[in-house]
C-alpha cells in the first residue's frame, strides 16, 4: 500500500509539473492536473475537516467554499480546545476568537478576538464580501457579525471551564509555552493533542484558497492575538505561486511574517517543503535560545499541487488529500 502511494504520488508529481509547464500563469484550466482537488489541514485529527472540504472541492466546488466549510467543523467540535466551541478560554474565562480566510484574487477578511460567535470564519469571509475592510476586532467584529444573522452563544464549555479552574489554582502566566501545555492541558479532558486548524485547497479550477481559525493560546491576557488571523503570518494565498499556513507560537510567526515568507520562497524557487524550512530557519537564527519552550509549523501547497510541510520540532502532523482522495497523515520534518 505504501509503495503503491509512493509510485502513485511520484507520478502525480510528474504530471502536475507538465501540467504546470503549460498552465498559463495566473489563468485557471479545468480538470486538468490529476492532483487536483487538493485539501491539506495542519494537524492530524483534522482528516475530518479536510473530508467535509473534499465534500465540495470533489463535485467541483470552489476552494474558498470548501476552505470555510472545512475549518468549520472544528469550529463546531466541542471536544476540540484549541478552536471555536470548547476553545480554551483566555486568563479572564473568556472565550476569544481569532480567524482569516484568503481567496485566488487576494481577497480577504479576519477577525479577531471575537466572543460569543462559533463560526469566527463565516464572519472573517462576510467581512472579506461584504465590507471595504479586511479586518474587524472585538466588540466590533461582534456588532457586525450580530447584525449579519449570526447567533449569540456561550462558547465556554464544561470540560473548558474546569480546565481553566484548574489552571486558576496557580494562575502562572506561561501560554506560550506550547510544548508543556501539549502534555498537560491538552491532555487533561480532550480526545486529540491538537492545535489551530490552517487549511489549504485548491479546487477542480486549479484556484486555490486559504483558512485559519483558532481560539489562540490558552490563558492568554484578554485582547491577546496571534498569527493565526493575520494576513501574511498566519495565512497567505497567491494564486500565481501557492498559499502557506502556521500552527504554533503566533508572537514567532508574527516576527518573520512567516506564511508570506514561505509563499515568497516559493515564489523565488523553493519547493513547499524548502520553503517552509527557510521560514523556521529565519525564525530559530533571530530567536536563538529563546525557543525552547515553543513549537511551531508551516504547512504550504505550491499552486501546481505539490505540498510540503515544516517544523521547530518534533511532533508537528498534518493531513491531506489530492485527486485520488485518499487521506494522508504526516509527521513533519523538524530543524531541532
Ligand atoms: C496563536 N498560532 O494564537 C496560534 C495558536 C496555535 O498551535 O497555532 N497554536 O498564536
């Protein structure tokens, strides 16, 4: 089975880059790379996400409606307390959320530290269509998704809850210290040890699109966000060259501009994974000895379907599917 993949994907390979030799750039051409559709998802567990995108991306759906559908399903998931409902809370016991959406035309839209709304990405997009603006924060971006129909809900669930009581016995300000809280908090009460869902798609069309949704490091001061709603750190889509997205320490990602790096590289000829390892590279030599406490990853697609992924360290998984629609899991590669 193993081998069969291999031959499998190697011919795939091949023939997206045939397909690309002939794609006129920037122009879209039905059908005819075999690796398309195509759905990658930072993190294991999130096979299921990229199984409600394929949903659409399989009957020839559009990227940016598979992307949103996708991420939505963690968004929904109880159980799952790096995202939407069930999110952990930040140090006051609120839940706030932070989530961006990219399309083939370099639209876009975001919101951060969202209370009250389980689907921060359907506000992210109806800010994207439906205002000049790209981004909407707090308060706001509550006022505004209210007054689009969305509903108010407590997000805080039981399981949340008695894990942020927990953590008020000590109260120790430590929410970037990501490779201990994937021991324990995550641990404590959850199924899967998993983090923010970046999803990737490219659809029939050959356009590709980009989501990112999170409810962000626990415990956080309120008003804290990351990368993961920033156009450029924590997603970024080009359709001429490929789109890139991170999990992890959002303050590191932040610093190097990192999915915007990571799509630059491939830009100037780096393959998904070479670009991913530049942008951890860049982050490790201007952050030296400051990041033994923290993970992060980048997971990128090049726009002719060849997908590749990169980490700090050891333990950074993703998932996807290509034409074939097969799911895949992977460990990434890690610098140290
Ligand atoms: C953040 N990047 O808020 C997000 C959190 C994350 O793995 O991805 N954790 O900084």
């Amino acid at each position: 089975m193993i081998n069969r993949r291999k031959f499998i994907k190697g011919a795939f390979f091949t023939t997206g880059a045939l397909w690309a030799a002939s794609r006129v750039k920037g122009a879209s051409i039905s059908g005819a790379n075999p690796q398309l559709p195509l759905v990658i998802s930072t993190w294991a567990p999130n096979v299921k996400a990229n199984a409600a995108a394929w949903e659409i991306l399989s009957k020839g759906g559009k990227a940016l409606d598979a992307v949103e559908k996708g991420v939505m399903v963690p968004e929904a998931d109880p159980e799952d307390t790096s995202v939407g409902y069930g999110g952990l809370p930040d140090r006051d016991g609120r839940v706030t959320l932070d989530a961006c959406i990219m399309d083939e035309q370099g639209n876009c839209g975001s919101v951060m530290c969202l209370e009250h709304i389980m689907h921060p990405i359907s506000v992210a997009r109806q800010v994207m269509e439906k205002t000049p603006h790209v981004v909407l924060v707090g308060d706001g971006a509550l006022q505004f998704a209210l007054a689009n129909g969305f509903k108010k809900e407590n997000l805080l669930t039981a399981n949340a809850e008695k894990i942020w009581k927990e953590w008020l016995k000590e109260s120790k300000y430590d929410p970037m210290d990501t490779i201990k809280h994937m021991k324990t908090k995550r641990g404590a009460g959850t199924k899967d040890n998993h983090d923010t869902i970046g999803m990737l798609a490219i659809d029939k069309s050959g356009n590709i699109s980009g989501a990112c949704t999170t409810s962000g490091m626990a415990f956080k001061m309120h008003g804290r966000v990351g990368d993961s709603p920033i156009i450029g750190a924590g997603l970024y889509v080009d359709n001429e060259v490929g789109a890139a997205t991170a999990t992890g320490v959002g303050e590191e990602v932040i610093r190097i501009c990192g999915a915007h790096t990571v799509v630059e590289a491939m830009r100037y000829g780096k393959s998904p994974k070479e670009a991913c390892k530049l942008a951890v590279e860049r982050m490790n030599k201007l952050r030296k000895n400051k990041l033994e406490d923290k993970q992060i990853g980048f997971i990128a697609v090049s726009i002719t379907g060849e997908i590749g992924a990169y980490a700090l360290r050891e333990g950074f998984t993703y998932t996807y599917r290509l034409g074939d629609g097969v799911d895949v899991i992977k460990s990434a590669d890690f610098l140290i």
